[in-house]
C-alpha cells in the first residue's frame, strides 16, 4: 500500500534545544497509527509539524505524495487537508452541535454541508443532541462532536492530541474503541498521541514509541510488546521484571526460574551475562510447582491479582493469578515459567 504520510529525517528546534532528532517514519492509508512515549519525547511537536503549526529545521513531510513541509517551506494548516482533535476539544460554546460539526464545511466549498453535518452525527451516535450546546454535554459527547467537526471536511488525515486526557478511565476505554471504529469506517488514516499504553494498543493498527526526539521502535501493538527493539522499549511498554541470566548455548538462556529458549542477543557467546526480561504473563501460579516465591505485594484488579512475587535469590517478579486465589503477604505459593517469547539484552547495557 502507499504511504498517506511519510515524514523522513525531520528535526525540530525551539531555540537552541532540538526536540526532533532525524525522526522517519510512514503511515499507510487507512492506518491508524500512534506516538507513545513518556512526557517530553517530542510526540505532540511532531504533530504540530505535520499540521503545519510549526516549521522543520530539516527534513521533509510528505502527506498524499505533496511536500508539505522542508526547510524554508511551510505550507499553511488550511491548505493541507488535514483535521485536528485536541485535548481540549476546542467547541465553540456559541455554536449548537450542527453548527460546531458544520464549521468550515461552506468555505470548503461543499455543496450540501446539512447533509454532510446529519451524517456524522449520525456516525457519531448525536443525532438527538444536535441543537444543544457544547456546556449541555457529557464531556464523551464533547469528544464525539469534535471528531464529527474534524471529520466533517473529509481530511486526508486526522491528527488526535491526547484526546482523550480529560475523561475517566472507563469512558477513555469505551470511547478510544468506539473512535477506532469510526475512523475505519470513514476510511480515515490517522495519528494519536498518547502517553497512555493502554490507550495506544486499544486503538492502533501501529504504534512508534518515541524517546529523546526520535522513535525508538516502529510496529504493530503485539511486535512492541513481545518483541522490543531496545531495552528502552521492553522497560517503557507493559509491566515487566529484568531477571539476570547466562547465556548457555545457542539460543538458550538460564535463568533463576529455569531454562528460557529463543534468539539471543547478538554477540553473546556462551557464559556472556544477559538482563531477561519477564512479564505478569510468563509466572504462573501452579501449587504443585516444587519452585516456590513469596507474596510481597498484591494488587487487586477485579478478575485478577497482580502479585509481586520474592525468589529464593531477592529478585522480585511479577504474576497475573485469578482473583480467586487470594494469597497472604508473606505467604509462599508454586510458580512456574511460561514464556513464550525470549527478549535478552546484554547486562552492560543497563
């Protein structure tokens, strides 16, 4: 498929301080996509580029095979087909629901802007609240009426500021799937910035984790969970414990809960020292298992217990056990290893 978006070696300054380091990356029509990384990596400055908000200091921005950005070349936001959700939302209070998603579909030249406007409200299950007023409205509703309004010119691209930052946890859940669908079905390509990883793998087809300027590891949600590029990345993404390990042959690994198999880290030979990493997933609880932690910290989640679990050695792991199995702090119970995927990296590398 070709590429909607291509940015390609984009670095960005304000002032002296470079927040862009040659970042590249490309979205596929019909992708939604998403920039996650912690506070301060950049994410929401690359989205300002792409919108036209600010300038590139090198590089290139590429949106449906039009340069859109270069040094010395800015074309205007206006002029680029492309929408924007903020955090805010950013309603007009003076404007009903029809009139906030009708905004700017007249001077985008659209012969039939109430027949456009009753559509997305449609899409966007508003059609009853239509003429009332941003105040009137739940803050999800709030959110529907500003993808309807930036969906509302048909953008080649949409662009999703932490969108979802002022809503609950339950509603960011609900409404981040419920955006997902939309955008499939208007065959929107797309782009979310988000520090939250849940939100990232609730809605993505691909996620760009992003630290120090530039993107660590470009892929789809399951790649950057179970494959990590960096140790940056296995450390960021997910709940996950490095265990120290040897390398003991060619694609085998022990460590203190056994022996792991998988690819190694490149230039480790037998007996090189290596961090592995362990997730909730890979402990499991098992009473008949002769290897034995102890419970030193639970947390309850409803269906589950996230336990984190002392080895006779110190270490400390963490296990997802079903929340009938309700274990004393202090308690010793039977775990086992249950690994899947064998993700190493060299101990020199902490």
């Amino acid at each position: 498929m070709a590429a909607l978006l291509e940015l390609s070696d984009l670095r960005h300054s304000y002032g002296e301080r470079e927040v862009l380091l040659d970042l590249s990356l490309r979205v596929e029509r019909g992708t939604v996509a998403c920039l996650l990384g912690p506070s301060g990596c950049g994410k929401t400055t690359v989205l300002r580029c792409i919108a036209g908000f600010e300038p590139v200091t090198s590089g290139t921005i590429v949106i449906n095979d039009l340069i859109m950005s270069r040094p010395g070349q800015t074309v205007p936001p206006e002029k680029r087909r492309v929408g924007i959700v903020f955090q805010d939302y950013a309603l007009f209070p003076h404007l009903t629901v029809a009139g906030n998603v009708g905004f700017g579909l007249r001077a985008a030249g659209d012969r039939h802007p109430k027949d456009r406007v009753f559509e997305l409200l449609a899409v966007v299950g508003l059609e009853q609240v239509a003429n009332r007023y941003p105040h009137e409205l739940s803050g999800g509703q709030q959110q529907r009426v500003a993808l309807a309004r930036a969906l509302a010119p048909r953008p080649d691209l949409m662009l999703l500021d932490e969108p979802f930052s002022n809503l609950d946890i339950a509603m960011r859940e609900r409404l981040g799937q419920e955006v997902r669908e939309i955008l499939k079905q208007q065959n929107t390509t797309a782009i979310l910035v988000t520090h939250e990883q849940y939100e990232a793998f609730n809605i993505a087809d691909e996620i760009g984790i992003m630290a120090g300027g530039a993107i660590e590891q470009w892929g789809t949600p399951y790649q950057i969970y179970h494959k990590p590029a960096s140790r940056f990345v296995a450390d960021f993404v997910g709940q996950g414990v490095f265990l120290p390990g040897t390398v003991t042959g060619l694609g085998e690994v022990q460590i203190e809960l056994g022996v792991v198999q998988g690819p190694v880290p490149p230039g480790c030979a037998n007996g090189a020292l290596v961090d592995v990493l362990t997730r909730p997933d890979d402990v499991v609880h098992d009473d008949a298992s002769p290897m034995r932690a102890q419970v030193v910290h639970k947390a309850f989640r409803g269906a589950e217990f996230l336990y984190t679990l002392q080895l006779p050695s110190g270490e400390r792991v963490l296990s997802l056990v079903p929340s009938h199995h309700d274990h004393a702090i202090g308690e010793p119970i039977g775990i086992r290893l249950d690994m899947d995927h064998l993700v190493a990296f060299p101990r020199d590398s902490a």
